[in-house]
C-alpha cells in the first residue's frame, strides 16, 4: 500500500479519536470548572460563618476532595488532547499529500503544540494548512480555533471571580463559561470532520508514492 492512502487511511481511522477526544476535553474542562465552583462556595461559607463548619482536619476534607477532583478533570483534557494532537499530524501529512504545503515542515508544527505562546496559532495553522486558501472548512477551523482558546480559560478565570471578585457575577460567569464550553466541543466535532471529510473527497487526487 502506498504511504499516500496511508496517510488518508490514519487520519479517517484518527478523526474518531480526536472527535471523542474534543468531547473528553470538554468534559474535563466543565468537571474542573463545577468542582471550582463549589470550592470556591466553601470557602466564602467558611469565611461567612466560621463558626458553623467543621474543625481541625475534617475542614480540610471537603476542600481537598474538591480541589482534588478538579485536578483530576484534567486527565481527560489531556487524553483528549494527546488525540487531537496524533489527528492534526495525520491531516497534516494528508494536506502536504495533495500539494498543500505548511508553512513550517510537519515535525516542527508538531512540535509547536507544546511550546508556549507559540501554541496560540502555530498548532491551527497546522491544520488549516492543510487545505486550500479556498476551502470553506478554513472557516469552521479559525471559528473552534478562536472559541477553544476562550475555553481554555474559562474555568480557572471564574474561579477567580468567585473567590476574589464580585459574587453577582458569579452564576452569570459560570452560564458563559459553561456556554463557551459547549460551543468550543460542537465547534471542534465539526471542524475536524470538514477537514477530514475534505480530505477523504480529495484523496483521488493526490499522487501515489509507492514505498521503495
């Protein structure tokens, strides 16, 4: 077989994954920012009425469990992530397959997704780079690209809020972050889909490079 349908076959066999992984994302972010939450009501209950909670090490209790389990929110993030990340270097090598070269080689795009401040647009031009200047999946990409990276934040900047800022913006902040979330999950579900299904429509179309 080819390493051209190689590419295409991997990437058609990793959208699942990634597609799965964009949910365990969203379900990581939005355990670790109800959890938050509820830390941070605690702790306002704590400071309201210090005489009505537990003593000693059972006060703990409750907030190490909470804090706890927020952290641990985080292994479906980055399980979700480690899927998306294999999926994009599939599409990538799928994209240079059909002519469309990245601004970076593949090795070094993939890369970028572990380097701060880089990873703020290096990783999506990975993927956007895969198809042409006029496909109309640019689109879905740069709208899941722009609305994750506002996900990514929401929970640590309403936990924030809770403890430190104005409590009438609370319930008001955890509905937009929780919205924001939502969006980002049905946003990424498509995009990684057009970008394969584009892909898949085109595969006909890239040379075959039969391995020596």
């Amino acid at each position: 077989m080819s390493r051209t349908r190689n590419a295409f076959l991997a990437e058609q066999r990793f959208v699942r994954w990634a597609r799965v992984g964009v949910l365990a994302i969203t379900v990581g972010f939005i355990g670790n920012l109800l959890l938050l939450d509820a830390l941070a009501r605690v702790f306002h209950d704590r400071v309201d009425h210090p005489d009505a909670g537990p003593r000693g090490l059972d006060a703990l209790t409750k907030p190490l469990a909470l804090a706890g389990g927020a952290l641990a929110m985080y292994l479906f993030v980055v399980a979700g992530f480690v899927a998306i990340v294999v999926w994009s270097y599939f599409a990538a090598r799928s994209g240079a397959a059909l002519g469309y070269r990245g601004r970076r080689s593949i090795d070094l795009s993939m890369a970028s997704w572990a380097i701060p401040i880089i990873n703020f647009w290096w990783p999506y031009e990975v993927i956007v780079d895969s198809l042409p200047r006029d496909a109309r999946g640019r689109r879905w990409v740069l709208a899941w690209w722009v609305v994750w990276q506002v996900a990514l934040y929401a929970a640590p900047l309403h936990f924030l809020n809770a403890l430190f800022g104005w409590r009438a913006l609370d319930a008001p902040f955890l509905i937009a972050s929780l919205v924001v979330l939502v969006a980002s999950a049905a946003l990424g579900w498509i995009a990684l889909g057009v970008v394969t299904g584009w892909h898949t429509a085109h595969a006909a179309d890239a040379p075959e490079i039969v391995p020596a």
